[in-house]
C-alpha cells in the first residue's frame, strides 16, 4: 500500500501539467479531466485510508522512499513520503473538499475563455497542498509550502485584468515570503542542531535540546505559520485575496492553504513542547488573530470578505489550540476538519447568490433570497449554525472543545484565553447572524449590474449584462450538490468525531493528548457558549432583523470605521514597512555613496593624483635628466662627506 502514497501527488499534478501545456485543443473537456484527477487522488486516499483503520493504532505510519534528492557527504537530502494519522486527515480533507469545488468550478466557471487554465492551477494547488502534508521531511515540505504561494498566486490573480486582482495577488505572494524566511531559518537552525532535516530523528530528538535553540526554531516556524494561515502580523494579504474566482477563496480559505500553518505547528509539537516561550507567543498570536478578525468580520459589507475575516478568526482558534500544546493539539485539528466544510459551504453558497444576483457582493443590495435561492438558503443556513456553534452541529462540537482546552490551561493564562475564546464566539455569532439577515431575509434592495466602466471590477462568473436587472435563481447541480455534501459535514462531522472521542483516539498516538484540568466544568463552559452565542445573535436581530437594512453604509463609531479598513493593517503596514524601509534604503544608499563609494573614489584620487605628479619628472629631455643625475651625485657626495666628518 505504501507504493500508493506518491500518486496522491502524481494525480493532480500530472492533470496540472497537460492542462497547462495541452493548449486549446483540451479547452472543451480540461474541467473534466482536472475533476477526474482530483477525484482519483481522494479515491486513492480513501483506499489508504481503508487500509489504515485495518492496522493497529501503532502500527498506521506508511512510509515510500523514493530517491535521494541531495545525497552528500554530511547532507541527505530524500525525496520520501510520510502517511500517519495526521497526513492521513489532511490527505482526505484536501482532495474531498478540493474535487467537490472542482466540480462547483464547472458551473461557477462555465463563461470564462480561461476555464482550462484555472483547472490546471486548481489541480497544481492540490498537488502542491498534498506534497506539504505527505512530505517525509522539513526540506520537501518547503517544496510543497513554496508551491502552494506559487499556486494561489496564479489564482489569486486569475482575472488579471483587473488591477485590483493583480495587486491583491502580488500583495499575497509578498506577504508569504517573510513568513517562507521563516521556514528557511528553522530548516537551518535544524540542520546545525539535528544534523538532519528528518521529521523523524528532528522531533524523536527535540527533548535532548537546549530550551532556547527551541525556542528558536518554535518562533521562526511560527512566523512561518503566520504568513500561511495570515494571523497577526500576516494577516493582511486574506481580505485582498477575495479577488480571485470565488471557488479560489473556498479552496485557499476553507480547507488548504490558509490551514498550512496549522499542520506545520502541530506536525512540529515535539519543538514546541521543549519551548514553553513559543508556545505561550502562538496562543497569544492565535488569540489576538480570532478577535482581529472577527471585529473585521462585523463591519464588512462584502460577503466575500465578510467571511474572509470569519476565516481568519476561526483559523485563530486553532492557531491558539495548538499553542496549548498536547492539551489543544487534537481539537486544532478538529475544528480545522469541521472548519473545512462549513466554511468551503459558506464560501460556495456566496458564489451561488452571487451567481444570481449579477456577481454583486454587497450585502446591502441583497435580501429575501431565501425565497428565491432555497438550496442555496438552506445549506448556507446550515453552514451558519455550525459555524456559530450551534448545539448538535459540527463547530459546538470543535469549538467549544477549544474553548475548555484554553481555560484547562491553568492559572491567570488558562482565565485570560478561555475568556478571549468566550468573546470571539460571541463576535462569530453576531457577524455571521448579520451576514444571513442581510443576505436572505427582509426586503428585496438589487440593484442593476454595473455599467461598463464598472463591469470589470466584478467577477465574470455568469455573462450578466451591464445595466441588467438581477433575477435570483438557484444554481445548476454542479454547484448545489458540492453545497448539498458540505452542508452534510457542516451536519454530521462534529458529532461523529466527538462520540466516542473518536478524532481524540485517531489522533493521539501521533499528536500526544494530554487531560487538563479546567478551573470551570465543561458544562459550565457550554452553558457559557451558549449564553454568549444568543447574545451575539439577538444583538444582530435588533440591528439588522427588526429594522430596514439602509442601502449604503452608515457612517458608524470609530472602531467600525477602523474595522472597514481592517483595523488599519495596511495603513500600519504603509507605514512601519514601506516608508520605513524607504528611509532604511535612502539611509544605505547614502552610507554607500558617501562612506564606502567616499573611501574608494578618494583613494582612487589620491593615487591618480600622486602618479600624475610624478610624470612629470619623466619629460622626455635629456638635459633634465642630467641635471637630475647630477642633483643625485651631489647629494650622494654631501652625505658621504657628512658622514666621515661625523
């Protein structure tokens, strides 16, 4: 079975190669083989997965060597595959979820000229993905993490036509490179510490380290974390993303890219259960990044990025679980499996509306579209209650598991990230309550397409005509039956996990687990969740249910204000990282024209200046010259006759 494992890989990545390179001759059936592809990289895992659950719980690691890569004396380097429990989850996550949005994609995508080639970036991100979980090694998995920035680039910016796309692409790509330096310094700091870049003999041998080159690596594949899963301070990239193709944004926001970080963290739990420091710095990190994003969340107009900020913060609850070490590491998995349908689903379903109402985004010319899109109400409704933890669906279930971890943590920290967790899950249920109210209840408010000078700043997913009056309609098949399945996950998967503890038993031989001992009982913390969770909820009702949704925005407090910009990400960015590397650069620049190019032109000076002097002797004249020698003869004949009378 172990053969197996590398056609995980091979499948999308060969469907990447000939839809890329296959040229228009493949535009009329590429979707089909990209869909086909995926599905048989999720068809081999789940016979994988079949053969896993037959072995014991010890026993379920696989391992396939393909070559060495780099075999030198002193540095091995292999090209080999690692399938356990954890890849095994994530295995099944990216190519499950990612063939249902590859199907979506043949509707969503139907009226694009380029539907090929985003079926070919749609299969080189799953390859990518999948190579970064499988890899055997920290050096293969920076292959699969670089190729997973190079993929979402090239769908980020899709429709590069539009400025706002190409901007918005170039933006992530940038923003992922200061976390990728982080992976290359922690791969460097393993190599000089472990001698080796093996998962195996690094983490097997992290307990024998000194606490602070730990702590070291710990913050380094943090900062790492934090450009793929873009938590504070790399958080700024998410939002912008939202210019890709709508299918983009579920793939990169619901089960892939943006949960990279995560699996690097846990995957690496043996560094940072040896560093304490790190690990208090990535449950702060996580527990500043769910309330960010969900204060963002509330005050975003966008459905799309409405819900990017709602990824955000989710993805910091996992971010904070797997600071907690062994006591939150299996839940951050949990949540980031439940996590992974409901918000794939949430995604789609705003490409549905968006797919009947003229590609408009902007909630506040939605409302009552439940009477006229009742799949798509039903399963983003569903998606809605998992997500804001509601009793029996899959995020009460992974959630509030997070949210007893945070408190079990003990002492003035276990108090301050249990109540920052509680606060999040308020913030989540009122933002994502408004989102439903705005979107499918209350008073129809569309509006006409945008005119030509605005068409091009909206998504091309369904041929509208500028000036068209929206007419809501459900979507074809090929769109409602991936939500249909996700609305299944959003349902059932929490529930099913957690009877039994079956995620915890799956689980735990590889991420450790250990019982903490909250302060508060967990029906205490549940009946807290659900206290906070109505709240949110009929704060929302008041504000958006009870009264007429305006047409524009008003101009709100401060804080919302704030929150439209982002909380000022990119102003603050603008000017502590652009303006100040501007003066660094004009502080170099000078340093190099006056001090280095200062030292080198005057020694040049000095030098041409003193052979020009000296040229001069050399004129040519034979009576200078013995002058010259007769000068010379002089002086030798003054200075003997000195030094006799001396």
């Amino acid at each position: 079975m172990e053969n197996l494992i590398a056609l995980l890989v091979a499948a999308p990545l060969l469907g990447a190669a000939v839809l890329l390179c296959g040229g228009r001759r493949l535009d009329r059936a590429g979707h089909w083989l990209g869909t086909l592809l995926a599905a048989a990289s999720f068809g081999i895992g789940a016979v994988l997965f079949a053969d896993m659950l037959g072995r014991g719980a010890d026993d379920r690691t696989m391992r396939q060597y393909l070559y060495s890569w780099i075999p030198v004396e002193g540095f091995q380097a292999d090209i080999a595959f690692r399938l356990d429990q954890l890849s095994m989850t994530f295995v099944l996550l990216i190519s499950g979820v990612g063939t249902l949005i590859h199907v979506y994609s043949i509707g969503y995508m139907e009226h694009d000229e380029r539907r090929r080639r985003f079926f070919g970036y749609l299969n080189l991100f799953l390859a990518a993905m999948l190579l970064l979980v499988l890899a055997d090694n920290y050096l293969l998995l920076y292959v699969g993490w670089e190729g997973v920035g190079l993929a979402s680039y090239l769908l980020i910016g899709f429709w590069q036509h539009k400025p706002s796309a190409a901007t918005a692409a170039k933006k992530a790509f940038l923003v992922n490179r200061v976390g990728d330096m982080g992976l290359s310094i922690a791969i460097m700091l393993m190599f000089t510490t472990f001698g080796t870049f093996a998962f195996g003999p690094v983490l097997a041998s992290a307990g024998e380290t000194s606490e602070g080159m730990l702590t070291a690596i710990g913050l380094m594949l943090l900062l790492a974390a934090c450009g793929k899963s873009a938590q504070v301070p790399l958080q700024s990239w998410l939002g912008d993303a939202m210019e890709g193709p709508t299918p983009v944004s579920a793939l990169i926001h619901a089960a892939t890219m943006v949960t990279a970080g995560v699996y690097l963290i846990v995957r690496s739990g043996a560094i940072f259960n040896g560093a304490p420091d790190a690990q208090l710095v990535t449950a702060i990190v996580g527990a500043v990044t769910l309330i960010f994003g969900a204060v963002v969340g509330c005050a975003k107009d966008d459905i799309k990025k409405a819900l990017a900020g709602s990824t955000m913060s989710q993805i910091g609850y996992m971010v904070l679980a797997a600071g907690l070490g062994p006591i939150g590491y299996v839940f951050a998995i949990m949540h980031l499996v439940t996590h992974g349908f409901f918000k794939a689903g949430l995604f789609l379903g705003a490409g549905s509306v968006m797919h009947g109402m003229n590609d408009e985004v902007d909630m506040r010319k939605y409302g009552g579209l439940r009477r006229y899109m009742p799949v798509t109400f039903v399963t983003f409704g569903l998606g809605y209650l998992a997500i804001i933890g509601f009793p029996g669906l899959s995020g009460f279930f992974s959630k509030d598991r997070i949210i007893e971890a945070a408190f079990a943590k003990g002492g003035t920290e276990g108090w301050i990230l249990g109540s920052v967790a509680l606060l999040g899950a308020a913030i989540t249920a009122f933002y994502m309550t408004r989102v439903m109210l705005m979107t499918f209840f209350g008073e129809k408010r569309w509006q006409p397409a945008p005119d030509a000078d605005a068409a091009a700043d909206v998504e091309p997913s369904a041929g509208h005509r500028p000036g068209e009056m929206p007419h809501p309609h459900e979507s074809p098949k090929s769109m409602t039956v991936p939500m249909i399945v996700l609305a299944f996950g959003s349902v059932f998967a929490g529930g099913f996990f957690a009877v039994g503890d079956r995620f915890l038993n799956w689980l735990e031989p590889v991420t450790g687990y250990e019982h903490g001992h909250p302060p508060v009982s967990a029906l205490t913390v549940t009946l807290a969740t659900m206290a906070v969770l109505v709240v949110g909820v009929a704060i929302a009702w008041a504000m958006y249910g009870r009264r007429p949704v305006p047409a524009t925005a008003p101009r709100g407090s401060l804080l919302t204000r704030a929150a439209r910009r982002d909380l000022l990400q990119d102003d603050f960015n603008h000017v502590v990282l652009v303006r100040g590397g501007e003066h660094l650069t004009r502080s170099l620049v000078y340093v190099d024209h006056s001090l280095v190019d200062g030292v080198v032109n005057g020694t040049a000076a000095s030098v041409g200046g003193l052979s020009g002097r000296l040229r001069k002797l050399q004129n040519g004249y034979a009576r200078s010259y013995a002058v010259s020698m007769f000068g010379g003869t002089a002086i030798l004949i003054a200075a003997t006759l000195l030094m006799r009378a001396v």
